[in-house]
C-alpha cells in the first residue's frame, strides 16, 4: 500500500484548505483511513480518522472545523479543514491501519499546513 497526500499549503486564519490522499494497492474495506499531524517540537497526533461505513472520530481540537471522508471506490480519503488556526500548522500525514490481530499502518508522506494569524 502506498499513500500520496495533495493539498497542503499557505493559508490566513480563519480559511480553509481540503487535503487529498490517494491509496494504491490492495485496500480492504475494513481498513481505517485518517490524518495524523505533526507541529515541530510536538508527537504525532490523530485529527481524524474514518471506518467505513461512515463511522468517524476526530481529536475535540478539530471537532465542528474539520470533516473527514472516504471514496473507497477511488481509494481516496480527505479533509476539509475550516476556520484554520494557527495551532493547526503542522505536517499532516494520511494513514492506512489494516486492522487485525495487530495494527499494520501505512504512511504517507506528509504536507504541510501552515496557518498564519
């Protein structure tokens, strides 16, 4: 499975940006896709991630701003990000857990969000 994310950038607070990632390879339906994202000087955190069919979780610092979806169909998972803040600049990162009897996760490789006040 590989993992390429689009639509990072430059944006003023209060914008919005839409982030892509596309899978390749064999993906299964049961496999959680999210976003992880990683400020300089902080761990990797969970934004958002998404079971089909539908079920979400997001971290309370995104709730209500940020949306994520799938298109199991196009092997694509996103994230519409609204009324950015500048706590929201980091690297995001598109994930890929194939659930089991232990996690196996996939990467992307990152892009960056950086949100100025």
């Amino acid at each position: 499975v590989q993992l390429q994310a689009y639509g990072g950038g430059l944006v003023q607070a209060g914008g919005s940006l839409r982030l892509s990632c596309a899978a390749s390879g064999i993906i299964f339906s049961d496999d959680v896709m999210g976003w992880y994202r990683q400020a300089p000087g902080k761990q990797r955190e969970l934004v958002a991630d998404i079971f089909s069919p539908g079920i979400t979780n997001y971290a309370d610092s995104v709730k209500g701003r940020f949306t994520i979806s799938r298109d199991n169909a196009k092997k694509t998972v996103y994230l519409e990000m609204n009324s950015l803040k500048s706590e929201d600049t980091a690297v995001y990162y598109c994930n890929l857990g194939r659930l089991g009897r232990q996690r196996r996760d996939y990467w992307g490789q990152g892009t960056q969000v950086t949100v100025s006040s």
